[in-house]
C-alpha cells in the first residue's frame, strides 16, 4: 500500500459542485441530483422506465411515480424537482433517480477498468461486490 | 508484484490503490491507475504511511481536476 487515487467519472458531479448546488436559487424548488451529463440523465430515466416527454438543451422533462418532473442543468450539475410537490417527494424521486444513475455509473467503471487491464496485460484476480461497492484486483503479468 | 486495488462504490467513485509497489517506484505507476479509469478524473491522491516511511517524508496531495482520456 502505498498510493491512494479517488476518481470521479466524468458524467457524475464532483462533490464541490454538488454542495454549491444546494446554495443556487436558479432552480425555484429544486435540489441538486449527482449528474453533470445530460446523457446520464436520459440513460438512467430510460433504466428507470419514466418517460421522457421533453428533452431540450440542459432541460429534461419526465413522468416519474411522484408525478412530473423537471430537471434542469444548472452550473456543472443537473437540479431537479416534482412539480408541484414537497421537498420530500422531490428528495424522494432524486434518491432514486441518484441511484439508478449512479449504478449506470458504477457498471460501467467496472466495465471500462477490465476492458483497460485487459488492453494492458494485466490479470484480474479477484471481483467481489462488497455491499454494494464492487472491489477489483488486478496484477501485473 | 504490484497490484491495483479498485473500489467502485454505488455512486461510480473510484478508490484506486497501488499495492507491492514501495517507495518512490509505486509513483510509476499512478498512470496505470488513470489508465484503468479513463473518462474519470481524479479529485484526490495521498501517500500512505508505508510510502512515506521508505521515503522519510509524508505528504498528503488534492490535486486539481486532471481530465484523463485513455
């Protein structure tokens, strides 16, 4: 053990912009979900099954179980809310919006790290799901 | 033999670790852990007691973004 990395995929916001998130006024009723890309929106409210019924420059509009929703790039991060509801159900809609795309994310960081290792020549000798977190080990040839 | 421990959480962070690789020489290979991460950019890096024992010194880094394509 020597050196430790954190990387964040691009598509998902940093940790910065998300708490500068909850400062902004821009988005009346909003609160801040984890996306930064638009396409990660739409890939993971495909996932989800909540159709889409618009999707313009930095605006996705979709039906959700809690009703409709809105979600709006505001800065580096996507904004979100159910019109028309408490911040409860809006909180509620993001978590589970959250999740779907960061599992989007997830996957395809496993994906990518064993396409790469592969590529390099090095062996994977051990995946395991830790609660959630998945754990790879890879070896140099 | 140096290993590279990735853990990727729910949320698609990644904590990448260089292991059997002491010293100065796990500084190497950073690159291959950007390597396995490509379109991820790396918000944080630190050297680990073990590193910083071989080199008598420690230091802890936050690097700025660094956007990676592989």
């Amino acid at each position: 053990m020597s050196v430790e990395l954190v990387l964040i995929p691009i598509g998902i916001a940093a940790l910065a912009a998300r708490r500068m998130a909850r400062a902004t006024s821009l988005c009346e009723r909003c609160r801040a979900t984890i996306v930064a890309d638009p396409a990660l929106v739409t890939e993971a409210l495909v996932v989800l099954d909540w159709p889409i019924v618009e999707d313009g420059e930095g605006v996705v509009r979709a039906q959700t179980p809690w009703g409709s929703a809105l979600f709006r790039k505001i800065g580096d991060i996507f904004l979100a809310r159910v019109d028309g509801a408490s911040e409860a159900v809006t909180l509620e809609m993001i978590q589970a919006f959250d999740a779907a795309s960061g599992r989007i994310a997830q996957l395809r960081g496993v994906q990518r790290a064993r396409e790469q290792a592969a590529a390099m020549g090095l062996t994977l000798i051990e995946q395991r799901d830790e609660g959630g977190q998945i754990r790879l080990v890879f070896e140099e040839a | 033999m140096v290993r590279f421990v990735m853990l990727v959480d729910l949320d698609g962070t990644i904590r990448a670790e260089i292991q059997d690789a002491p010293g100065e020489a796990c500084l190497d290979h950073i690159d291959s852990i950007r390597r396995l991460a490509p379109n991820a950019t790396v918000v944080e890096s630190s050297v680990t007691s073990e590193f910083s024992h071989t080199v008598r010194s420690h230091r802890h880094a936050t690097e700025g973004v660094q956007d990676h394509d592989a």
